[in-house]
C-alpha cells in the first residue's frame, strides 16, 4: 500500500467553491477509472472553511504512478493552483488498518 495526505487551503470561498467543484468532477473519473486507488477520500476540515484534507490510498506505487498519468489528474493538477494559497503533502508508508483488504 501506498498513501497520501494532503491538505489544501484555498485562497477565499469563492475559490474553496470552484475548488469543490474542481475536486467533484476529477473524483468522478478516479472512481470510474482506476481500480487501483483503494480510498480517494476528500474532506472539509472543521472549524477551518477554506481547508480540505484528502486521504489517499493505493494499491501499490505503481497505482498511483498510473493516477498520476491520467490526463483528467493531470489537468486537477494544473488547475488547482488558481484556488489555493496553499498545500502540504505527506507521503505515507502503511503500517496497519481496517477497512481495506491488504496483505502485509
């Protein structure tokens, strides 16, 4: 397994909207097209409007390697930048869990 956690910060509400919107249409396509994206999760964080965490989960690095590759990712990537005055990402190494089917 091979995980993500980022955390954006958008620059006003009116850029966390066209954000939200951003994040809407691309999750779409990771679910209909990339079975090796486990959890693709988006969240608004409490108390901080203009933040949004995601978790992301692969099967493998290879898998996200292949999300990466996707044009639809490509262009999330590209266009988020307008919205955010900010973002922090970790890269994560699984150690254990519940809720997903792994070997380890």
């Amino acid at each position: 397994m091979f995980g993500l956690m980022v955390r954006f910060t958008c620059k006003d509400e009116a850029s966390a909207a066209a954000f939200d919107g951003l994040v809407a249409r691309t999750g779409e396509l990771i679910r209909a097209n990339e079975p090796g994206t486990v959890i693709y999760t988006v969240h608004r964080v409490d108390g901080r409007p203009l933040e949004r965490m995601f978790y992301e989960l692969y099967r493998d690095k290879g898998a996200f390697e292949e999300h990466e590759s996707k044009d639809y990712v490509r262009a999330f990537l590209s266009e988020r930048d307008q919205y955010l005055s900010a973002t922090e990402v970790d890269r994560l190494d699984f150690v254990s869990g519940k809720g997903v089917d792994v070997e380890h």
